[in-house]
C-alpha cells in the first residue's frame, strides 16, 4: 500500500466529505482548495440534510451527523396552498427517541464548518490557495500542477472542485443533459422574533400576492429561504434588485422580514451528470458537483454529494489493497458506474419536479382540477403536495454495494 496521501481537489461540503471518509479508512489525505484559508464562501445554498446524508456522517465521523441534527431545525407541519386556498396540510409525529427524522435544516456555511473541524482533528492537511489547472494521470500515478506552479503527486485524486471542475475538464468527461430556461430567485432571510413565521414548508402554486407566481417558504436554522418562480415576460435583475425583491417579500411574508435579507441570488438550473465519474485510468474520481448539477427541488445536490464521496473513499481504500493495477481499477469502475446511475436517476427526478413547476397547457390543467378537488379528494392533495418536488428517493453508498 502506497504511503502517498491521496488528493481531494476542492474544500467544499464534499470534497471535505471526502477528506473524512478517507480518513476514516485510516488513509492520509491532503485537501488542495483553491480559495485562501479563512476564506467566506458567498451564497447560501443547501439547507435540507436528508437523515441518510446524517448516517454517512455518522459512519465517517461518530457524532457528526448528530451535531448538525442538533444544530438544525426540524418541521414536522408541511402545507400546500393553489391561489391562496389550503390544498394540502400535514403534520408528522414526532420521530421516535434516539432516531433522526427525515431531515433537518441548516445553512450550507454552518454544514460546512462542522465538517472543516472534523476534518482538522481527523488529521487531513489542507493546502490552499492551490488552484488546480492541470491533471496527467496515467498507469503510474496522477501529476497535478497548480496555479503557482507546485506539482503534486498521488496514486489517487478525489474531484471535488464543483460545477466548474477542472478536474473533470482535465480528464476528458464531458456534461450531458440541459438547462431549465425558467428564472427562480431565491431569498434567505433571518429570523425575527416577532411576528415570528411558524415552523413549517408552505409552497404556494399561484400566489395571490406575487400575480400568480409560484412561491415556496422553507424554514432553516435562524431564518427561511424563499423562493419565487418567475414567469414569462420577468425581468430577473429588476426582481432581484433591493427594491424589487423588498416589494415581493412584503407581500409574501409578514412584515419586517423584507429588511432581514442575508442572501439574494438569482438561478436558472441546470440538469447534468458527467459521461464518466473517473478518468481512463480510473485514478482520478469525480463527486458532487464536479460530476453533477441538480435543480434544487428535492434537495439532491449535496444529499447525493455525500453518498458520492463516501463512495469514493471506499473505492481508493480498496483499490489502494490492491497488489496489481487490474484489480486496483475494480473498485474505482464500480463507483464510477453506480454514482453515475444514482446521479442519472437524481438528474432525472429533478427534471420531474422542473417539468411540473413548468407545466404544460395538459399539466397545468391537470394542476388545476386538483386544486379544485383537493383537499377533500386525499390522491389529489397528496399529488399537489409532492409533485413540486419530484419522486422520492435517494441512492446512498448502500447501491455501491449491489456492484
Ligand atoms: C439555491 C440552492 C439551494 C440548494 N439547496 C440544497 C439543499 O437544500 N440540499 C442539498 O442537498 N443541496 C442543495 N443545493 C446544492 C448544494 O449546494 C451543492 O450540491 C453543493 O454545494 C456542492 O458541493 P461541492 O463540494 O460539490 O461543490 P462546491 O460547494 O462548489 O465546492 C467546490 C470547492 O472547490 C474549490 N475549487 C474550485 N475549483 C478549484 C480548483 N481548480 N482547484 C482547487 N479548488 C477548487 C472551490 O473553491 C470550493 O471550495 C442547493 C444549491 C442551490 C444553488
């Protein structure tokens, strides 16, 4: 076994995820990110944790899992409204004692810092301001050369540099699918004590207030993302401006939380997953977002992220046993091929949840009907309600196991 640290290109949610399971099959690790140490990642963007992302915390890292369960929130009350009347409403019990319930809800930049001190005392170096701008990996070794010209050696490199990977562009995969051409502006804003908002997901299809646009609020620690779906004829920037963004949340929300903005940004999603998750020499492996891009609804970016990597870890530490480069090449062959089919089947679940935010004329009509028969008509309600968020599911690092 080679006593060279492998290499995770990229400090984000993932790439640290990475850095731990590696660390947890005892394996050095070093962290080559290309931002300063200390550095504020802008933005806002996961919230939502599934309980399986939790686990695989909890596997890595004994406890991590519970640390950001603790430190989320929780609601167990979701509601659904068509043009201002109720069509869904439920309420969860409570999870049993000593379980985690679905989910929990907390800012991407706290998920991250959880993960940064773990990784820390687990022992992975971090190199920064390492910006990677080539990748050679070849039978002998991966050869790495940064931005101020340092070389980096390894038998393995983790990829998880995001959406605009140079990792992945390196080794040749290639993005396949679309992009969404419908704008969403999504909106964090903090919590005010009164008039406190309840802790529950409302979304909203056709909102009075905002002349019929689709609007979901979503509870997190400390304050609620919100998010509006433009339509045809919007002018994104005019919307997302200070005051254009002030005059929707005011009418969506009580008032003083259009002063309490922490976070506005504007997107059009897009819907890909590389051709392949390692490179020819199956040395370099891709997760998260340098391997693929999820619209948000569902939440399946870094809910398949963290499977991904642990995947990937597990892939290195077994090809890293291996006493010749055939059987080293197995291990990392059946993650590529099983995050590449979680990863297809999450692209296409997004896509779902797209095509209904942006139904067609048959779509839209069908919407409608159900609005008018639920909430009485249970299979109605129930569809209006999860519909928005496509079909349940998500591939853990258990699918690994079925290769
Ligand atoms: C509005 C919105 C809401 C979302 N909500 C959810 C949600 O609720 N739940 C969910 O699961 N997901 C959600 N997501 C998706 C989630 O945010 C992403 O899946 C996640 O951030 C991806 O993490 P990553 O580590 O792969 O990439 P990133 O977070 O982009 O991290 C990449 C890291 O690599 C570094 N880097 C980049 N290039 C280089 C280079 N050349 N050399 C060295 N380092 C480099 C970067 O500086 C960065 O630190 C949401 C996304 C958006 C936009």
């Amino acid at each position: 076994m080679s006593s060279k640290p492998v290499i995770v290109v990229g400090a984000g949610p993932v790439g640290l995820t990475a850095a731990l399971a590696l660390r947890a099959y005892g394996l050095p690790v070093v962290v080559l990110e290309a931002g300063r140490e200390g550095r504020q990642r802008p933005g806002s963007r996961a919230i939502f944790t599934h309980s399986q992302t939790l686990q695989i915390l909890d596997r890595i890292s004994p406890g991590l899992g519970a640390e950001l369960y603790e430190h989320g929130v929780y609601w167990n009350t979701q509601r659904t409204f068509f043009a201002g009347k109720e069509v869904y409403a439920k309420t969860y019990p409570d999870p049993p004692a000593g379980s985690y319930p679905h989910f929990t809800s907390l800012p991407q930049v706290q998920i991250e810092a959880y993960l940064f001190a773990r990784a820390v005392a687990s022992g992975v170096d971090f190199a920064w301001e390492q910006e990677v701008r080539d990748v050679h990996a070849d039978e002998d070794g991966v050869t790495i050369t940064t931005a101020v010209g340092r070389e980096w050696h390894a038998d393995f490199v983790i990829g998880a540099d995001g959406s605009r990977s140079v990792v992945r562009k390196q080794i040749g995969a290639q993005m396949e699918g679309s992009k969404d051409d419908g704008w969403y502006i999504v909106v964090d804003v903090d919590e005010l004590e009164t008039p406190a908002l309840p802790q529950e997901r409302h979304f909203h299809y056709a909102h009075p207030a905002v002349e019929g646009r689709n609007v979901l609020v979503v509870p997190f620690a400390g304050g609620y993302r919100v998010d509006l779906q433009l339509v045809e004829g919007d002018d994104p920037d005019e919307l997302a401006s200070p005051e254009g963004v002030r005059a929707w949340l005011d009418a969506v929300l009580p008032p003083g939380y259009a002063e309490r903005t922490s976070w506005v940004s504007t997107y059009q999603f897009l819907q890909l997953v590389a051709h392949d998750f390692a490179d020819p020499a199956r040395r370099v492996l891709l997760v998260g977002e340098a391997a693929h891009l999820f619209a948000p609804f569902g939440a399946r970016g870094l809910n398949s992220g963290v499977p991904d990597a642990e995947a990937a870890a597990i892939a290195v530490a077994a090809a890293s046993l291996a006493t010749n480069r055939g059987a080293a090449k197995v291990p990392v062959e059946a993650f590529a091929l099983a995050r590449r089919s979680a990863a297809l089947f999450n692209r296409d679940a997004a896509g779902e949840a797209l095509a209904h935010l942006r139904p067609d004329p048959e779509t839209a009509a069908r919407i409608r009907e159900a609005a008018e028969r639920a909430p009485q008509d249970v299979e109605a309600s129930t569809w209006l309600e999860k519909a928005p968020y496509g079909p349940r599911g998500v591939h853990t690092a258990e699918t690994v196991y079925r290769y």
